[in-house]
C-alpha cells in the first residue's frame, strides 16, 4: 500500500470538505433576528455538504417548537430523507447535541450548528457543536425475539425490490426490510442511467429496435462473456425485458431513452432519484415493515439452514429475527479500505462514489460459513469525480484533464489514473471543457448550474478561478489544437484529439479524481437469487442481491435479482 496516495486522497477530499464544514458557528441575519433571551423565529445558517443551508429556527419560552428548511444546496435525495429525521430528533432533545443521521453527516451538522446558533440568541445554554457531535450512549439492551415471513437486509434498490416482490408474490407474508443507516439508501439513488433495461416504452418511442425486437436474444447475446451462468443470463434478460412495464405499474417512469439500453427519467433528470422514491413508495403502501436505523448484526443458523439474523438498533437494542427466508442486500465494501486492500490490493488508495453504508458487513460471514465468493478483486472505477463531492461528471464532447500547472494529462484509465492523478501537485487533476462540451451534455449542464464547476470567459479567467497555472494551460490548449488541426497524433494523449478546444469562452473546469464506484465481486447467488456453498449447493433458507453478489451488471442488475430473490423467497413460503 502506498501511504502517500492515501494521504493524498483523502487528505484532499477531507480537507476540502471540512473547509465546507468548519466548526465555526453558523450565521444569523441579524436583521429578522428577535433580540437576545426573546422567544421568536430566528433565521439562521449553517454549511452543509452542499454550501450554505439557510433554516428558520422557533424558539418559545426556551423551548424548540420548530426547524423550518429554507433552502439549501445539499442532494435532493440525501436532504429529503434526512431532515425530518434531524428535526425529530433536536425537537426531542430541545437540544442540538444528537446524533447525525447516518449517511447525511454533513447535512446534519449544517442543521445542528444553525439550531445551536438560534439558541445561543435566545439566551440558551448549548454546547459547541463539531462534526463529531452525539446525543448520550444508550445502554445495551436485549429485546425478545420477532418472528416473520421474510427479513431483508439492507434498504437500497435490491432490498426495496425484494421487499416488492415477495409481498406481490404473496400478499399475506409478513415481511421485514432492516437498514442500518438512518434513512434508506443504496448507490443507486445518486445514478443519472439506468442501463441494461430493455423493451422499453422509451425505446420504442426513440425507434431502437435492436432493444424492442428480438430484445431477450440480443441481450442474451450480449451477455455470454460476462461470466454470468447461461440459467442466471436467461433470468436476467426477462426480467429486463418486463422491468420498464413493472417500474411504470408503480409510478416510476424512464421516458429518456438516449442510445442503447441507456435510460434517464427525463431528458434533465437523473434515474437514481426517481426509482428510489418509487421502490419506497410502493414498499410502503405494500405494508412492508421498514426500520432504519437498524443493522443486521449475523446470521441465525440451524446447523447449516439460516432461520433469521441478529440486530441491533440505534436505541442500542439487540434482539433476533426468526425468520423462513433470509434476504442479504447490504451493498459491497467500497467503503471499507481493510476489506479493499486484502481483496483488491491497491484500490485502497481510492476514495469511493458509493454510498458510506458499503463496509462489506457480511464478507467475512460468508466466508464463515463457508459460502462461494467469486470475483473479490474485480472492481468498477469511475474516472471524474468532483471534489469534494460523490458526483459523477464528464462525459462532454471533448475535455482536457491537466494538474495545477495546467500540463495535459494522459488517457489513464481504472487505478492507473487513480495513481497518475495523486502523483501530481497536491494531487490536483482538473476536469477541462468548452461551450460546445457543454452544450453536448446534461451532467455537464446541471453540475456547471448547481455551481460545482468553475466559469471562465477566457483561459485565463477559468485558470485563476481554478488556482491553476494559466501559461501552462494556455500552452497545452495550443498543442492540443494544433494536433487536433492538423490531424496528428497528441505525443501526451496517444490519439489524434477528436477536435479543437473552441477558441472563445466560455470554458468550464472543476477539481477531479478517479474513485472506485462499487465492487464487482461477492457471495455467489444461482438464477433463483439463492445463496450458495463453495460446493454449489443451495443454502437453504438464504438469498442475496446487488452489489453484496458477484454480479457483473449494475443498477438495474440489483433491482432485478432484488425482485427475483423477493419472489422466489415469498413462492418458498410454508
């Protein structure tokens, strides 16, 4: 392991994001503000993951009544979700001295320190609030044991889908979904496409033929070297083949079909957000009982059958979960450097686009038991995210990747790039491109809206907005479109550039890395989403989906094999 990436990494990334986050108390707007010791509306500001979050903090007789969200810059999908979950808990305390809710960190901290400064004005005691603020240990507890139908674990695009599919396969089951972190989460809810979905009204309405005619044989066919099973290709196709149709029964709808199996929601709105509202929605008004909070600690066994899981929630109680089937959704390890450096050795140095829920829980439990793990090393690396945040960017008709000395960059791909990018001055890379890049693309588009991207008229104005050498990448632009004029081959690049950088603003740049994006291997799962030995035999009583499975398919993949571990469970069911 290579200590001066890590500290490159994710000192940049701390850095950057602490900055964002300081410990200083949050603003107040003096002019609406009530005088000191007065009960009253006060508004006030904090800094959230996003920037600035402005709230409306009511203060009566010393009490907190209520926490008004204004605005803020925070993800719709994270803030959404988490806010109600915040304001619960400070209007509970009368105090901002409780715990984050996970997978919200920052946002929660931008709520807790803007309540502690309405307070203070108030005249009320509270103690400073820092990012590692928490309410008071809960002592440990044990509660007797549950008994249903069906426990999930984990409450992200394949939980959601296998809570959906067991209670439409059977009403009457009792099921359980079981989330660790506070609100339901998954990778899938931050993702602009959703791939792979096939015969698609989208499609249709777009002329793709290849996807609406003969779909299942081509996508068969485009699937026979990905190491899936022939019996588990077959299953997937068909099901991706009825996905559009079973998404749009519930209310979600992709109606942006932009080449291949390539879907949006609209053609200005990302996927990730949209399917996870939908599969939440439907979860709930299908009666599924669904507690955040709450981690599965270990599988329950009887000699070699799984019967249920152990838990523990965040009132610190333990209790047990009996159960006939056992359904594992709990994502896979982007999030924990340990599991990544044993079993994918040098990808430890990346930080993630993942969500922080991806710890790997139950890798060393299937190993325990012995289960098959297949495909541990294999990885999925995304080239451009923005820094500090998890976003995906790029994707423009033409760009230009240069360090601070605004010195061009080579066409690295995977850990290479990682490693090329950390190598450079403060292991700075700048994702570069024009208005005709711009202009090509939406995610360029709504990143350069939501202000993540630096503006230029010229390259010098991009250049000082960047703190980035301007001579420099004066210089490499010229090369680069010499070469690309003239039909030559980029002696940085290795290629003939696809066309010239425009020769008017404006221009467009923003702070970049290369970051793993989800693993790619797992506890191996037949076409019915059961769990199986290191034999090949079934475990009875256990299936898994998504990212925890060695799969090779993404997003849609998950809520696929979600669904079909959900049936098969509930079809099972004595």
């Amino acid at each position: 392991m290579n200590n001066k990436f890590v500290k490159v990494g994710l000192a940049g990334l701390l850095a950057a994001s602490l900055a964002a986050c300081s410990n200083q108390p949050a603003q107040q707007t003096p002019s609406t503000a009530p005088e000191a010791g007065n009960s009253g509306v006060y508004e006030v500001k904090g800094t959230g993951y996003g920037g600035e979050m402005n709230l409306k903090v009511t203060i009566a007789d010393q009490k907190i009544t209520d926490i008004e969200l204004v605005d803020s810059h925070e993800t719709n999908v994270v803030i959404d979700r988490a806010f109600p979950v915040m304001k619960e808990r400070i209007l509970e305390a009368n105090s901002p001295v409780v715990d984050n809710v996970s997978a919200a960190t920052f946002s929660s901290f931008g709520v807790k320190s803007a309540v502690a400064d309405a307070m203070k004005q108030a005249g009320m005691d509270v103690e400073e609030i820092t990012m590692t603020t928490q309410g008071p240990e809960k002592p440990a507890s044990q509660r007797e044991a549950e008994t249903c139908d069906i426990v999930i674990v984990g409450g992200g695009p394949a939980g959601l889908a296998a809570a959906i599919g067991a209670k439409q396969t059977n009403a009457n089951a009792n099921v359980i979904v079981v989330e660790k972190l506070d609100i339901l989460s998954g990778n899938g809810k931050f993702d602009m496409n959703f791939f792979d979905i096939i015969n698609t009204e989208a499609q249709k309405k777009a002329g793709n033929e290849q996807w609406t005619v003969n779909q299942v044989e081509n996508f068969i066919e485009s699937k026979k070297d990905t190491g899936e099973s022939a019996e588990r290709i077959e299953v997937w196709a068909n099901e991706e083949n009825e996905l559009d149709a079973w998404l749009r029964a519930m209310g979600v709808e992709l109606n942006y079909n932009y080449g291949g199996t390539n879907h949006m929601a609209e053609d200005n709105q990302y996927s990730g957000e949209v399917i996870q509202a939908g599969l939440e929605k439907q979860a709930k008004e299908l009666g599924v009982d669904i507690r955040t909070g709450t981690k599965g600690e270990e599988l329950i066994l009887d000699g070699k059958d799984v019967t249920g899981v152990k838990v523990t929630n965040n009132d610190n109680e333990s209790y047990d979960i009996q159960a006939q089937a056992v359904i594992i959704a709990t994502g896979g390890f982007c999030s924990n450097k340990e599991l990544l450096a044993e079993y994918a050795p040098g990808y430890e140095i990346m930080n993630t686009s993942n969500q922080m829920g991806t710890t790997g829980d139950y890798v060393k439990i299937f190993e325990a038991n012995g289960y098959k793990m297949e495909n541990m090393g294999k990885m999925s690396v995304f080239a451009n995210i923005i820094v500090p945040r998890r976003d995906l960017t790029g994707g423009a008709d033409m760009n230009l990747l240069v360090n601070k000395e605004g010195e061009l960059l080579a066409n690295a791909s995977g850990l290479d790039r990682a490693k090329m990018i950390q190598s450079q001055t403060d292991g700075a890379a700048y994702y570069i491109t024009d208005k005709t890049g711009y202009d090509s693309f939406y995610r360029i588009r709504k990143h350069v809206g939501l202000g993540y991207y630096a503006e230029g008229k010229t390259l010098d104005e991009l250049a000082a907005a960047l703190s980035i050498d301007a001579a420099g990448l004066k210089a490499s632009v010229e090369q680069y479109n010499a070469d690309a004029e003239a039909g030559a081959e980029n002696p940085v690049l290795g290629k003939v550039p696809s066309r010239a950088l425009d020769a008017e603003g404006p221009f467009y740049g923003v702070r970049v890395e290369a970051a793993n994006h989800m693993t790619k291997g797992g506890v191996a799962a037949n076409e019915k989403a059961q769990v199986l030995f290191e034999d090949g035999s079934v475990v009875n009583g256990l299936y898994a989906a998504g990212e925890v499975t060695s799969q090779t398919g993404g997003y849609s993949q998950s809520v696929v094999f979600g669904k079909v571990a959900g049936e098969n469970a509930a079809a099972a069911l004595k």
